[in-house]
C-alpha cells in the first residue's frame, strides 16, 4: 500500500509539472489578448436584471481593462453588481498579476482523481492557496490530460475583493483552442452586502491573440 500510495504522488506531481509547464508556455504567447463578453446579472431578491456586451482586453502586462459597448435592463444591476464585479477583477489583477498564478508557488495540490468533461479526459486537483490573498481561491482546477492546460476552475475567493462584496463563488470554463486555453464562461453567485444575492454569467467569444502567437501555439499542440 505504501508503494502504491508513493507511485500515486509521483504521478501526481507529474502532471502538476506539466500542467506548470504547459502554463508557463501559455503566458509567454498569450499577450495582448481581446475578446468580446456577455455579462447577464440578476438580483432575484429584487426581480431586477441586466446585460452588459463590452470588449475585454488584457494586455502584455495583464492589465484587464474593459470597453463597454451596450446594456439593457436596471439601472442598479449595471452599476451594484456588473460595475462592481469588473472593477474587483480589474483591480484584483492588477495589484497582484505574477502572484496570481495557480501554481504550487501559490497554492497546496491534492490529486482527487480523473473524470470528463466535454469529452476530454481530465484529472481534477483540489488546491488551497497558501496565502489568504486577493484574487486566490479554494476549490478545485480541472487539467487536460491531453495537453496540461486547464479547462476548469470552480471555488470560491478567499479574500473579498470589495468592501461592498462578502462572498464570490464561481465556475470558470475553458476551451483549448489552437493550443490555448481560452476563456469561455464564468458562472457566479455574489453575496452583496447591500442588495443580497446576485448571479452573474459570463461568456466569452471572439477570442483573439496576435497572429504569429497563434502559430506557434498550434505547433505546440501539434508536438503534443
């Protein structure tokens, strides 16, 4: 049993490092990136909704910033909970961008198993950060057996990041396209100190990278 449990570990780290290392040559390509974002918001304490499609940038030094481009609905879902949750992640991120990382620099791996997700084979670690900082999380990363990259994150922040803001849970979703992980949605329920509950998804599309960038990642996937 002991043999076995060592030969689980080493396998373990394994994939680990190649998850570290598979994001590492992601960050190297992945600068200066846009994509276009739907944000739909509720309060249902209020019966009050909201849609925001803006451009989402981030740039080589990852600076998020956001161009708003249309919203429809209330009034307090644009500026209680979509300003809110933007402003939080953009300054989040910019406060603490290298320490961000979910890496065993920033956080405790324990393998949990494999499973699937749309049709890729995974293996799923629960991570706890090390550190009760901005922008860390307790909850679990879904990694790609294939490729290493991540295709899901899940948990919730172990800082708020707003004083206005108590608790944020979330599911982000990823797609490996071109050998990237590419953002595709994020599921979340915040609790508001003000106006209670409010949920949140947003989905992500139009996902653009300099072309030169993007051949090199296709090459990457394709040595895979």
């Amino acid at each position: 049993m002991a043999t076995q449990a060592a030969e689980l570990a080493d396998a373990a780290d394994t994939i680990v490092e190649n998850y570290c290392a598979a994001s590492r040559d992601q960050a190297r390509l992945v600068q200066g990136v846009s994509m276009d974002m739907d944000v739909s918001a509720s309060l249902p304490k209020f019966q009050k909704r909201g849609r925001l499609h803006a451009l989402r940038r981030i740039s080589a030094l990852g600076r998020i910033t956001y161009e708003k481009l249309f919203f429809e609905g209330d009034g307090t879902v644009k500026n209680q909970v979509i300003a809110r949750y933007l402003t939080a992640e953009a300054e989040a991120q910019r406060a603490q961008a290298p320490s961000l990382a979910v890496t065993p620099e920033n956080y405790k791996f324990k393998y949990k198993g494999r499973s699937r997700l749309n049709g890729r084979d995974v293996h799923v670690f629960q991570v706890t950060p090390k550190q009760k900082r901005q922008g860390l999380f307790q909850g679990e990363v879904w990694i790609d057996a294939g490729t290493y990259l991540r295709v899901q994150e899940s948990g919730h922040l172990v800082k708020n990041p707003s004083i206005f803001l108590k608790r944020i849970e979330f599911v982000r979703t990823y797609e490996i396209r071109d050998g990237i992980s590419v953002p595709r949605q994020v599921q979340s329920v915040v609790q508001a100190r003000v106006f209670g509950k409010a949920e949140l998804t947003i989905d992500f599309s139009n996902f653009s990278i300099d072309g030169s960038k993007r051949d090199a990642a296709a090459d990457n996937e394709g040595q895979q």
